[in-house]
C-alpha cells in the first residue's frame, strides 16, 4: 500500500529521531521556526549487573580514568551510584566525557570543584582518542549501552591499556506504523545521532515503504549526523555524500545551528 501524496510544507521540515530525553528537548527548541516530527527510532533499556563489579575498588584507583559516551550513560551511572549508596561520583582518577550534554549531566552529581572533566574538541570517538590526557592513565572504565562505541575499547587496548567496559542498557529498536511512517515523506531534513539510530529510520523504511518511495525520500532529504562513522554508514546505505552534513558537537544548540545553515 503506498502513501498518499502530501502537499509540499511551507518551511523545513525536519525528522528529529533522537531519543528521550534530549529529544524532547530539540523538538521544543526547533518548533516554531521549523515542523518537525519526533519519532526516536530506538529507546534503551537497563541491563541488571552482576554483584561483583568492584565499582568502589575502581573509584579509589587513580591509575583509573571513566569515560562517558552520551548523556544516557551518565544517567544510567547515577542510578547505579545510588544503587550502592552513593550520592555523587568524586573519583580518585579522571573523568573523560565525549559532547558537552554528557558533561553537563555528569555535573549534575559531579560535587568536587576541583575534578576536571575532559571533553574532546569534537564529539565523536575519534575526536577522543587523540586527547593527550589519556597517557596520563593506566586503566579505563568505559560506561556505555551494550555495543556501543566498540571503536574506543579497541583502540585503548591496543596501547595496552587496561580496558573495562561497564554495560548499563541496551538499545531497543523502535518500530512504526505504516501511517507514521509515511509522515517521513514530508521531510526536507533529518537527524541520525548514532549509528544505531540510521539503522532504526532505514530499518523502519524498509518495512514500510515501498522502494520506490525510499528512493524518492533519500534521493531529496538531507542528513545531519554527529561523525564521519554514521556518514560512511549511511553512503553505504545508498544515501548520497553530498545530502549528508556533519555536526560536529552533540548537544541540542549546535545541532540547530547546523541545521540553520542548511536552512540558508
């Protein structure tokens, strides 16, 4: 069954896939001066740990640095903190946190003014990896969804450095109806965070639509992602170099500003 033909909107239109809570966020800082849709293509779920993660031997270990990919991670972090009755995460090594709106939910519980978190200059795994602050530790902890940022672990091992990846969710594709989907239709724009997330719009395309109406969608939208992997990703995927644009920071304000500049 295909979707029927919807008029062409009066300003951009926008498909904001990015999950709770940030999401939410966007779409208010986006409405009105753009229509956008919100339909976030994955959601996560927390994974139970086992009893023997030596989460305090790791807090008192200065050898020891903890990175944060994305906001949720923090958030997950919290809760296991106050699971072990702890109310604010003052480690004796570092703290490396990848995009601005991780740092800022890290300092919700971060309450010692004299830790410094450490972000990269751009928010993406690579970006991370050349932070000269790394040499100065011997073991990470690496707080992440199960799965996720594989790239960091990798690349940390083989500067035989001791790696530990603490795995607090899962992410959870989220599906939608053929109705729903056809809304996509009317987008000029839209935004895929993480690889995970293209996956879920191309998943919920191919379920949805027929090929010539995925055709007809990736050949006219364009695409706003966080890094060069979910660029390549998506060229792998049919979509073409010159619809996607790289937003180099992850948070809300410099997502619009890029897109601003599409707008233009």
């Amino acid at each position: 069954m295909e979707c029927e033909q919807m008029a062409t909107p009066a300003k951009l239109t926008i498909l904001n896939t990015r999950p709770s809570p940030m999401g939410e966020e966007l779409q208010q800082r986006l409405i009105p001066q753009y229509s956008s849709y919100h339909f976030p293509t994955i959601s996560n779920a927390p994974i139970t740990l086992s009893s023997d993660v030596p989460l305090k031997q790791w807090l008192l270990d200065k050898s020891l640095a903890w990175i944060f990919v994305s906001r949720p991670t923090a958030v997950y972090f919290r809760q296991l903190l106050l699971q072990h009755d702890l109310t604010e995460f003052s480690p004796a090594g570092g703290i490396f946190a990848i995009g601005e709106s991780t740092k800022a939910e890290l300092q919700r519980f971060v309450c010692n003014p004299e830790i410094k978190i450490i972000t990269p200059k751009h928010s993406n795994s690579e970006s991370f990896l050349t932070l000269k602050e790394l040499d100065a530790f011997q073991s990470f902890v690496q707080v992440k969804g199960k799965g996720g940022r594989e790239v960091i672990g990798n690349a940390l091992i083989q500067q035989g450095k001791q790696y530990y990846p603490l795995e607090l969710y899962q992410r959870q594709l989220v599906s939608y109806s053929h109705t729903e989907v056809c809304t996509w239709q009317q987008c000029d724009l839209v935004l895929a965070t993480s690889i995970d997330i293209a996956k879920g719009i191309l998943t919920n395309l191919s379920e949805q639509l027929s090929n010539d109406e995925i055709q007809f969608l990736l050949h006219k939208i364009n695409w706003v992602v966080l890094s060069e992997r979910i660029k390549q990703f998506l060229m792998n995927n049919m979509v073409k170099e010159q619809h996607i644009f790289i937003c180099e920071q992850s948070d809300n304000s410099s997502i619009i500003n890029t897109i601003n500049l599409i707008s233009k």
